[in-house]
C-alpha cells in the first residue's frame, strides 16, 4: 500500500492531459463490451488495466489505482489459462487424423477439461468427438453376423462417449462466457448428439434382428439392408469429417419409402404362409432400416446447417 500512495503521489507530466488518459482508459473498457472473443476481450481488458494504472497515477486516484492493480493480476492469469487451453486443443487436433489406439473405445479423445477455458476451442473439441462417434456407425450395424448373447461393445463405447459429450457441453455452460454465436453453435451441437444417439439405438436394433435376435429375416433381406444401409453409414461418416460430402448424404437420403415397400414385398412374398416369427423379422426389419435412414437425413441436415457457423476462435 506505501508503493502505491507513493505512486499516487507522483507529479502531473508536463504537456500531458490527465482527462485524455482518462478517455483512453474508457475507450478500452467500452472496447471489452464489443468482443465475441474471450482471448481478445481479456487483451483488451488487460491495455483498460494498464491505461487505467497510468491515469490513476497521474491523477493521483488511489482507489482506482489499487482496483486496476489488482484486475491486472486477475487478467493475466484468465489469459494464460485461455492460451493453456488453445494449446491443448491445438495438440488434441493434430491426433484428429492419426489417433492413438485406445484400449477402452468408450474413453474420450477430444474432451480436454482444461480447455473449457476457452469456449471456441471447447466446442471445437466436442465437434471433433462427434465425429468419433459417427465413425462408428458403420461398425455398429455390420460388425460380427454372429448371434453373440453379450452387449454390443461398440454401441455402448458410442453411448457412454455421447453422455461424456453431453456433460462436457453442460460443463462449458456452466464455465460461462459464451457468445451469442457460440451459445447458438452449442445448442446445434446437441441436436447433433440427440440425432446421434437416436441413430446409435435404431441401429443396434436393427442389428440385433439382422443376426437373428429374437427372429431372423430371410438371407435375401439381410444381405440387401447390410449393404445398402452401411453404404449410406459410411458416406455419413465422411460427411461428419468433411462438409462435401452432405449434399450426398442428403441425396442417398431422399424418400424411400417406395424402396422400404418393395423390400418389405419381395420378402414376404417368398414366405410360407402363417409363418408370423418371420413376417414379424420383416416388418422390424424394414421398419428400423426406413428410421435410420431418416435419422441419417436429419443428421445430414444438422451438419449441413451447423457448417455455415463455426464459432469465433
């Protein structure tokens, strides 16, 4: 405190106007007010500090000195740790295209909790685990044809990473300091999980009735759904890493209700008669086969929407 009514106590500079100081330091505050970026809003608050700090002094203001230098502190601290998380979200996704092998698949690989100190590098860290997780689509309906009694691992790995995603996202809320466009770039996010994990479930069904649980559908079915649907499943998982592939997404994802009933008639037109295990497989079969490829539209459709609004970095 002696340092600074030392300070406060220095002489006014020759030539110089204390007010001008005065509207520099404000001009730098109303500045914080018109930033949508937490990195350039505390750089800005950082020059208010410093400003402010010369103005006091000059003025000889001890309450405004001593406010400004405590913020100073405070500002350089929240800067570091925005630049810390900027960092680890740079080293993150330098691994998005060659990423460690994992022993457990349900473990995160993008969800780095040091960087919610940063919104645009959360979220941009939540999009890329996304994308972790549609590429697992195609694993989910055509991996092992075998009937297999225990849980799909993959789905569950899919499900336990869509939660993690879901508390990190609920984390960066709470976090604060969200833009308007960051808080509308959130909010689209979550509808892409809520499509991911509607998707995740139909296609385990599916899956489970394609291997015979509880009834198999004739071979011909089978063998049409599984190759036609996972088709469609990896051009998904493409169009989640790369925005050209949407509009094909979209395309392979037009009506096809035609198609469902065709399928559905040829299946059960080569059935025995009161053969209800079998008409049933049918029925299921073509019915989650005609959902996931709505859900895969609708996902279609949410990326194609969430890539015209990357949030500001």
């Amino acid at each position: 405190m002696q340092h600074l009514l030392a300070l406060a106590r220095i002489p006014s500079v020759p030539g110089w106007d204390k007010d001008a100081s005065g509207y520099v330091a404000s001009a730098f505050v109303l500045a914080t007010f018109c930033m949508h970026s937490m990195r350039r809003l505390r750089l800005t608050a950082l020059a208010s500090n410093v400003a402010f700090i010369f103005y006091a002094a000059v003025s000889h203001l001890l309450p405004v000195l001593a406010l400004h230098c405590i913020l100073l502190p405070v500002n350089v601290t929240r800067l570091l740790q925005i630049e810390r998380a900027r960092s680890s979200g740079r080293r993150l996704l330098a691994c998005a295209a060659d990423p460690p092998p994992q022993q457990d698949r349900a473990t995160p690989i993008f969800l780095a909790h040091e960087a919610l100190a940063d919104p645009a590098t959360a979220l941009t860290l939540a999009e890329r685990e996304h994308e972790h997780v549609a590429g697992m689509l195609w694993s989910r309906l055509c991996g092992p044809t075998a009937a297999d009694p225990a849980p799909d691992p993959v789905g569950r790995a899919a499900l336990l990473l869509l939660d993690d995603i879901d508390q990190y996202l609920l984390a960066l809320v709470t976090a604060g300091g969200l833009s308007v466009e960051q808080t509308t770039y959130l909010a689209r996010l979550r509808s892409r999980e809520e499509a991911l994990r509607a998707l995740h479930e139909t296609l385990g069904e599916l899956a489970a009735w394609l291997r015979g649980t509880p009834s198999r559908p004739p071979d011909p079915l089978v063998t049409t759904v599984r190759e036609g649907l996972g088709a469609i499943l990896l051009i998904a998982e493409d169009a989640a890493r790369s925005p050209n592939d949407i509009d094909l997404l979209l395309r392979l994802t037009s009506d096809r209700s035609a198609l469902v009933e065709r399928l559905r008639t040829e299946a059960t037109a080569n059935q025995a008669e009161g053969n209800a295990d079998s008409h049933r497989a049918v029925y299921a079969v073509t019915a989650l086969y005609e959902r996931s490829v709505w859900l895969l539209q609708r996902y279609a459709r949410l990326l194609d929407t969430a890539a015209a609004a990357v949030p500001a970095a």
